[in-house]
C-alpha cells in the first residue's frame, strides 16, 4: 500500500472517530440530571460525589456508577436506577 493512500485512511479515520465523540458528548451530559433527580428522590443529597457517579453511568462504566452511588448512601435498586437513567438517552 501507498504511503499516501495509508495517510489519507488514517486522517478518515481520524475524523470520523473525532466526530462521533464530538456528537455524544453534549448527549451524554443531558442525562446527568435524570440520574441525580433520581437519587434526589432516595433522600440522598445532590453532591459532588454523586454528581461524579452520574457522569460515570453517562460513559457507560455502569458498575463505577452504582459503586459511587452506594458509597454516597444511595441503596443498591435506586442507584442502579438511576445509572440506568444516565446511561440511556431520554
């Protein structure tokens, strides 16, 4: 294979990888506060740590999400609830 031909497939795929990511991020972030009104409901304060936890689900490390939340006093149906609701568009 050509050196110009391999260039040209990896700027293609370059772009095409970038792009994606640049469209599901502004997503990702609209389902952080399904996740946190959700743990909201348990009696569990809207904290950093919870916040954090949220955004995990949102990038798809589920089990780091419900981990957080339960360290942070949300019980283990609620947190994976709410993981749920910030891992899935709305």
């Amino acid at each position: 294979m050509r050196t110009s031909a391999r260039i040209a497939g990896v700027l293609t795929g370059l772009t095409i990888a970038l792009g994606g990511a640049a469209f599901a991020v502004p997503v990702a972030h609209a389902d952080i506060p399904s996740c946190m009104n959700m743990v909201q409901l348990t009696g569990v304060d809207a904290s950093d740590a919870v916040r954090a936890s949220c955004t995990r689900g949102v990038i798809g490390d589920w089990q780091g999400c419900v981990s957080g939340l339960s360290g942070a006093g949300v019980p283990g149906g609620a947190a994976s609830g709410a993981c749920r609701a910030a891992a899935n568009p709305p």
